[in-house]
C-alpha cells in the first residue's frame, strides 16, 4: 500500500509540474478544490484522530497548542527561513531556487505525514494520502512557477519538479525505521494538523482565487470540503 501511494505522489507531482508548463492560467478550480480537501482533512480526520490518541494523556488544551505551534512553524519556515512567498522578484534566479527548495522540504513532511498516518489505522493514512496527493499537485504546479517567474528555464524547471517529487517518497519510506507511541503520536497528528492548516489558508485558498472569479473558486473550495467530509465518513463505516 505504501509503496503504491509513494508512486501516486510521485506522478501526481509531475502531473502537476507538467499541467503548468502546458495550460498556466486555468488551474484556479482544481486549487481551490485542493484548499478545501486539505481543510476538510484537517478538520474531519487529523482533529479527531489527534484528540482520540493524545486525549487520554494530554488535555484538550494542549493539543489545540501544538495545532497552533504547527501552523506557526510552517508560517516562520516559510516566510523567513525558506522565503517561500506570493510576492515575485523577476530575475532573482535564487529566489526561485529558494522556493523550490521549500516546496521540496514541505513536501517531505507531507511524506512523513502520511507514514505516520498510517501508523494510526489503514483508513486514516489512505484519508491523509488523499489530501497530499492534491497538495503534491500543486506543489508541481507551483515548483514550476516559481523556477520559470524567476528567471529559470524549462528545463531547470524539470530538474526541481523531479526533487520534488522525490521528496515525500523519502518522507513516506523515512517513517519505516521508526515507530510512535500513540499519545506522540496524536501530538504529531496536531502538528501536522497545524501545517495542513496553514497550507490551506495561507497557500492554496489565496493562490486559487487570484485574479480570478471568486465565485467559482469558492464554490470548488467548497466542494473539496465536502468530498473529504464525504471520504472520511465512508472511510469510518
């Protein structure tokens, strides 16, 4: 199982990379379906799954805490460390190796996401698997852009999409060598919770309606909410 979800990250990124060379200003839907699945994954499954396995060792509190910690992590890593950002600077050649190179990290972590995922239950690692498969896609999409807006050829371009697509397969494998107790691993689930969340609203929701119609973005977004309200709950039958 886990060997086949680490190929469909891997071509779900290069799919992603690939629609941006080709088709550029028509993916707004699918991202803003890719903000909301991921919201809805956050919400309907890392939550619960994080209250239900840290809970008895850890109050409420506390792992609301570290869901905030999360997205306050991934904000800092992605703001000053990594200089991941939405406002360009053509011609920084360096920047766009900058920000792809943050995609790459972030994508590991999606990886390791769905390994520890797994850890949990069979039905809440394929639920995590889905959501990151959407994020992978547009991380080609925006790897991509980054390399390419920034002074980058194609052909540079494809050599980070590949990095990045490798990426969360290293994540995913990585969780292989080691194992979590459940209350660790209900904090991490929060953790990554967190980054889910920043993901989504910082991320994706933005980039999905930029200069674009809000009102079918917004009903996509929507949509991806309730597919992964509809996956989790078929998944828990």
């Amino acid at each position: 199982m886990l060997l086949a979800l680490a190929v469909a990250t891997f071509l779900a990124t290069l799919f992603g990379g690939f629609l941006a060379l080709r088709l550029h200003d028509r993916l707004h839907l699918i991202l803003g379906f890719s903000a909301g699945a991921i919201l809805g994954v956050a919400f309907f499954d890392l939550l619960p799954e994080a209250l239900a396995l840290a809970g008895t060792t850890y109050e409420t509190s506390v792992i609301s805490s570290v869901i905030v910690l999360g997205f306050a992590i991934y904000l800092t890593i992605d703001r000053f460390v990594l200089l991941h950002g939405h406002t360009p600077h053509d011609g920084h050649h360096h920047r766009g190796v900058a920000g792809a190179l943050s995609l790459a990290f972030h994508s590991f972590l999606d990886g390791m996401g769905v390994g520890l995922a797994f850890q949990v239950s069979t039905s809440v690692g394929v639920i995590v698997a889905a959501a990151v498969l959407t994020h992978d896609f547009s991380d080609g999409i925006n790897t991509v852009g980054l390399i390419v807006k920034n002074g980058g050829t194609r052909k540079e371009a494809f050599r980070w999409l590949l990095l990045d697509a490798i990426a969360p397969v290293l994540g995913m494998f990585s969780t292989l060598f080691f194992s979590v107790p459940e209350p660790t691993l209900g904090l991490l689930l929060a953790l990554f919770c967190g980054f889910l969340l920043y993901i989504s609203a910082s991320d994706l929701i933005p980039e999905s309606h930029h200069a674009h119609p809000v009102y079918w973005t917004t009903v996509s977004t929507i949509m991806g909410i309730l597919t992964l309200y509809g996956a989790v709950r078929l998944a828990g039958i």
